[in-house]
C-alpha cells in the first residue's frame, strides 16, 4: 500500500496591516427619534425670517405633535401678522402669564391697538393669572395713549397691592399716564415719591411737563436735575427742555440749552438740530434757527420742516416758500407736515399758483385722508379768494374735525356768505358725530353776522353760546359785537356794550367802534373812543391817523392838527402797507413807498404809465387822505 508523503505547510509570512479609511459622512438626516424635536423647533424659529417660513415651521410642529404656542406666538407678533397671532392665541387652552404679557406689548406698542391691549389685560386677570412688573408698564401705555384716566387708575390699585409701585419701568410708566391724561400733579407725586431717580425718571417728568404745556415747571425741573449733579442730561433731556423753551418763548434759555450740548459731548445731530431750529422759531429768533439750519451736516425731513414751519408762523411766508423751492432742488420729499406749513404761507401771502401744485401733490399721494392737509387745504383756498374750490376740498375731506368746520365756516363768513356760514354751522351742529362748538367757531358765527349784517342773528348767537354751549366770550367775542352793532350804526349801544363788559376793553374793541365813529361821522362817541384807545394804545399809529381823521371830518382842524403833534411827539412813525405777489416760483413784497425791489424802477413807471392813461380815460385821483 502505497504511503503518502505529508508535505510541510510553507508558512508565509502575513502580510502588513493597513488601517482602512474612515467611511464618508453620512448624508443622513436625523430622524425625529433621532434629535430633541423641542430644541430643533427652537432653533428654527430663532432664524426665520418670513411668514412663509413661519407657517412650515408651524405645519412641521404640528406634524410632529410639538407644542410651543409661547415660542411661536413671540416671533409671529414679530413677523407683524396680527389675525394669525390672534388665532394662534385662542387655540391656546391655557395661556399663560408669558403670553399674555407677549400679547400686551405687541398690541401696545407695534400695534397701538390700544383698547385691544387693555382687554387682553382684563383677560389675563380673569383668568387668574397674575400680572407682574412686565404686564403693566404696556398696560400703562395702552391707558397713556387712550389718555384713560379711569384705566391707568384701575391699573395702579393692583400695582400698589402687588407691590410693584416700586419697580423702576413701572414707575416710569406710571409718570407718562398721569401727565398725557392731564394729571400732571399726580405725575410728580410719583416721581417725588422715587427714592433714586435715572436718567429715564428725570425724562419721564420733564417730558410730562413739556408736553402738557407746563412750560416753566419743565424749566425748573431741568434746573434742578442739574444741581444735584447725579445724572447728566442726555439727548431726550435737552430735546423736551427745548420744546419747554419753545413754548415760553425764552431764546436767551433757549442759547443756554445750545451751549449744553457741547459742554455734554452730545453730537448735533438732525433731532437737537430740529429742535433747537423749532425752539428758535417759537421764540422768533429766524436768525439763530438759520443759523443751527444751514449748520447740520445732513438735513433730514424734518430739519427742512421745522426752518419752513418756523418761517411761515413769524410771517415770513416769501422766505417759507423760498426754502421749500430749495428743499424740491435737493430732492427732499415734502410730508404732510411741510405741506401744511407752506399751505400756511400760501395763504398768508395769496400764493394761489403754488397752493394748487400742492393741492395737486397732496390728491395724488392719498394726503385728503389728513384732516391737517385737508383744512390747510380749506384755509389756503379761502384765503386766497377761490371759495368754491375751498367748499369742495371740505365736502371731499373723509375726516373732519372742530377745526376744518372752524375753517370753513370761517371762510364763509370773512367772504360775505354770512347766511351760508351759519347755515353750515347748523349743519355742524347736527351731524352724526355730535362736534360741540367751541370759542373758535363762534368768532366765526358772528364775523358771519357782522359780515351780513344779521344783527338780530348774532345777538342771539352771543347769548346762546354761553347759555347752551358754556363757551364763555372772550375779548374777540365781544369785538365782533362791538362791530356788528357799529356797523349797524348803533353806535351808542355798542359803546355801552363796551361799558358793560366784564373784562377791560382792549385796542381792538374800541379800534371796531373807533372806525365806524369815522364813517358815520358822530363825533360824541368818537370823541370817547378817541380818549380811551390812545391811553391804551399810545404806540399804534393807526389809532393816531384815524383820530386825526373824524376830527378832520367834522372840521374840527385845531384838533385834528392836535392829535398829529401828539403822534410826532411820542415819536410814532405811520407802519408802511405791503404787499405779496406771486410770479412763477418767486413771491415778491413790495412796502408802500420803498424802492428796494431789484426791478423796483420798472414797477414805478408802469404804475405811472397806467395812471396817465387813467386820467386820459377821465379819471381823477382823489390826493386827499
């Protein structure tokens, strides 16, 4: 039997090791298993942007059962989508006290829905969830623009019992309430009551002071904020303290103010700027707020509006429209603000050509729906003779308030339509939302009546105003009287309405009876106006040339003559008259008598030429005065 040979196995030596490469990353998505869906959620609303991506972050919280109505409410109040917001609340079972407060903000402040905020508010307390140190600053709020005294007290008790009074942003909160509801004294009582006061503190009371009119207490304030020395006055110190200065009209405060804001460090930028320019205009100083104008590095909206605004209330009304030529060259888009302050100008100097442009813009860029717009529109139009466009400006207006009915039955009335400008006061009075007449619209009931002689009419308007309306008469009141009765030629009873008047008579009532005294030639009542006036007015010259006249009238010459040495002896000069007109893009004044006109010379002679073919047509100039 044959025998196999084993044969050795050849060993081999093994071959070298090598470490493989790690597998490519795996292109795999988590699974829901996978990760936290909370913490995911979170982190893809923290990045969205749009509702679009917020309404497929919502449908994927959904999808995954994830329920977060805090995270998502918060950043949909963002997104600004109110109806969804509110939706997305009134599925929530239980809200919280986070939401609730989430919700107040919002509606108090991006969305200044402000009776909304206050219901949200009583929502939450009815629910039983308890507000807190973030609740009722946007309560506050809510009360301060609705100037809601009786909810800004209902919020106080609950702040008070819940220990919260002493909470800085509550405190704060609760000095804007009391002082934009007009409760000004119960504001400082708060922020007397302050053991250590901020900067914001300070702010909230001279604010308060400021804008509810409390002029000199705002002064004094600031005075005293800087003599104890604790806190240094920022930008929205001098910027309320400037609108105090303003409505004092103190210029030399006012520079004081300005020297402030270099010894603070603080940049003159376009809100100090703006509000220096304001303050300098109130006060009628045109040359130092031209000054802080042409100074700022960058002129803004409302730069160029504050210098224009200030222009057109001190009668500058040529230079109101020169600047707003300039502000159209540098490409600067005019608001509702500048376009009632150069409507303003326009009407004071007859600038009829450039009130229609504006009238044109202000129809074009949906501005009719601004009451301001509107009624400067009415008073541009008045003014300026066109009574009919003014009317159906006024008719098209879809808001009217006291002042645009001021406006127009205003306008009638100094247009000889007496009977039509009660007619709309009537109207007024009648419509559905119930406008109460004020001291304004009864100045211009009776100049309806002295305009038109209804004396019967305005006798009773004057009685009613104050037995029905409780408008108490003001000097202008009795002005008008006074001129409708001299008017009538009822001078004797006009005089002793001006002795049975409550108040002192001043230069305009008895200027009133003083020029009818003239026309009418009764020189027994004139002789007293005469008297009276010059004691009360001795630097008016018209008071003087009108004297002068009804002794002249009644050939009283020595006296006449008197009154004349009297004006030069108190050394009264006679004011010049002036005059606008509107060429192209230009206003021109003219004084009487002047010759500073570049073209004055030619104006001369063109006058000069149309009197001499007056005279060749039979005319006779009257040379006696």
């Amino acid at each position: 039997m044959l025998k196999h040979k084993v044969v050795p196995k050849l060993m081999l030596p093994s071959p070298p090791r090598t470490r493989l490469p790690p597998p490519p990353p795996s292109t795999h998505f988590p699974s829901p298993a996978e990760v936290n869906p909370q913490n995911h959620i979170v982190s893809l609303l923290k990045r969205c942007a749009s509702l679009r991506c917020f309404k497929q972050i919502h449908s994927h919280m959904l999808t995954l059962g994830v329920h977060k109505p805090n995270h998502l409410l918060s950043k949909l109040l963002l997104l600004n989508d109110l109806p969804y917001s509110l939706l997305l609340f009134s599925r929530n079972p239980r809200p919280n006290d986070y939401s609730f407060n989430v919700m107040i903000r919002a509606l108090a402040t991006i969305y200044a829905d402000y009776p909304l905020a206050l219901e949200f508010y009583l929502r939450m307390v009815r629910s039983g969830e308890r507000p807190n140190h973030y609740t009722f600053p946007f309560v506050l709020v809510a009360s301060a623009n609705l100037e809601s005294l009786y909810c800004g007290l209902t919020a106080h008790a609950p702040i008070f019992k819940l220990g919260l009074d002493g909470n800085d942003h509550v405190q704060h909160s609760l000095i804007t309430m009391y002082s934009r509801c007009g409760e000004v004294a119960l504001a400082r009582q708060v922020f007397d009551e302050i053991g250590v006061r901020d900067p914001v503190s300070w702010n909230s009371m001279l604010c308060g002071y400021a804008k509810m009119g409390h002029a000199g207490e705002a002064v004094e304030l600031f005075r005293r904020m800087r003599s104890e020395g604790s806190i240094v006055p920022d930008e929205v110190t001098l910027l309320c303290v400037l609108a105090a200065c303003g409505d004092l009209g103190d210029s030399s405060l006012g520079t004081w103010l300005e020297g402030l804001v270099e010894e603070y460090g603080l940049v003159l930028n376009s809100f100090l700027g703006s509000a220096l320019i304001d303050m300098y205009g109130k006060c009628g100083d045109l040359g130092s707020a031209r000054r802080i104008f042409d100074g700022l590095a960058k002129k803004d909206l409302v730069a160029w509006n504050a210098m224009i605004t200030g222009y057109a209330q001190n009668g500058l009304s040529d230079k109101a429209i020169e600047l707003f030529y300039t502000m159209k060259e540098a490409r600067v888009e005019p608001d509702k603000i500048t376009i009632v302050g150069v409507l303003s100008a326009c009407a004071a100097v007859g600038a009829l050509e450039l009130g229609r442009s504006l009238d044109a813009y202000a129809s074009g860029n949906g501005l009719y729906h601004n009451v301001f717009v509107g009624t400067a529109l009415v008073d541009m139009y008045a003014k300026c003779g066109n009574l009919g466009r003014a009317m159906e400006v006024f008719d098209i207006m879809p808001h009217k308030n006291i002042v645009s009915w001021n406006a127009m039955i205003s306008a009638l009335a100094f247009n000889g339509q007496g009977e039509e400008a009660i007619s709309l006061f009537t109207r007024m009075i009648n419509v559905n939302q119930g406008f109460r007449p004020n001291d304004i619209t009864f100045i211009g009931v009776l100049a309806a009546c002295v305009h038109s002689g209804l004396v019967d009419e305005g006798r009773r308007w004057f009685d009613v105003m104050q037995s029905a309306y409780g408008v108490i008469p003001k000097i202008e009141h009795y002005s008008c009287m006074v001129d409708l009765l001299a008017r009538a030629g009822l001078l004797e009873e006009a005089w002793e309405f001006i002795e049975k008047m409550p108040q002192k008579p001043d230069a305009v009532v008895l200027g009133a009876l003083l020029s009818a005294c003239r026309y009418q030639k009764n020189m027994e009542v004139g002789e007293r106006v005469v008297k009276r006036i010059l004691e009360l007015e001795p630097s008016n010259s018209g008071n003087y040339v009108i004297s002068s006249k009804i002794f002249a009238n009644s050939k009283r010459w020595e006296d006449s003559a008197r009154i004349r040495g009297l004006m030069r002896e108190r050394g009264v000069t006679k004011t010049p008259g002036c005059s606008w007109i509107e060429v192209g893009k230009q206003v021109h004044e003219f004084h009487a008598g002047d010759g500073l006109h570049l073209r004055a010379a030619e104006v001369y002679e063109m006058i000069n030429l149309l009197v001499d073919e007056m005279k060749m047509e039979g005319y006779t100039p009257l040379m006696t005065e």
